[in-house]
C-alpha cells in the first residue's frame, strides 16, 4: 500500500482518485476511508467477474484510518447495486437493502503481509 501511495502521490496532491487493478484499489486523496458510490460501483463490477475480488481503499490524510480493505455485501449489496439507475458515473446516494443490512463490509478474512515481496509495473 505505500509503494502504491508512493505512485499515487502526485495525483493526491491535485485532489485525484488513483485506481489500480486487483478489485479496486483507490485513494481518497481528501477524504475519511469508506467506500463512496463511484467506488460501490467500480468494486460491483469487478465483483460480478471475480467473486472473491475485494477493494483497498486509501485515505492519506484520515488520521482515524489510512487504509480499509472492503466488499460489496452478498447477496442483498449485489442485487442494490446491480438495480442502480445512477451507475457509478457521479456521486450519488443508495437505498437501504431489503433487510436493512450494510451494502458493503471491511474484509476480516484480508490481511497485510508487510513482510511480502510486492513490485508494481508502470507498463505505459
């Protein structure tokens, strides 16, 4: 997550989300760590072609938590999302689902290994 920061970096200081590739994984360059409507939409839509996909958000200035790591709710999440008329073009708000429960949940079962050897390709 920090060589991603580290990759990010510039585009955090013009207020720009970053988005990389294992499920989502985006910054919130100015805002607290939670998963906005954009991000419901983007994590859905890697979800419905990898069902153990999971999103990393990262939130640089959130002093409470820099980092969560994040699903999309099944099956009640899933079916909301897969209804939305809004799309994840623009920030907008989301019903409840059909039994009240949370659209999305932190992933408990994820872990960060820092002891992991991770390398990122910039392949542009």
């Amino acid at each position: 997550m920090e060589d991603f920061l580290e990759l990010a970096k510039e585009n955090t200081k013009k207020d720009l989300e970053t988005c990389g590739v294992l499920g989502a994984f985006l910054t919130h360059p100015s805002q607290s760590c939670f998963m906005s409507s954009i991000d419901l939409h983007t994590q859905y839509s890697y979800q419905v072609m990898v069902p153990e996909a999971f999103a990393i958000v990262v939130a640089p200035t959130d002093n409470s938590r820099s980092y969560g790591i994040f699903r999309v709710s099944e099956p009640n999440g899933m079916s909301l999302l897969k209804e939305c008329q809004e799309k994840g073009s623009q920030f907008h708000s989301h019903e409840e689902t059909v039994d009240g429960s949370p659209i999305y949940e932190r992933c408990t079962h994820v872990y960060k290994n820092s002891n992991l050897r991770f390398e990122i390709f910039d392949l542009r």
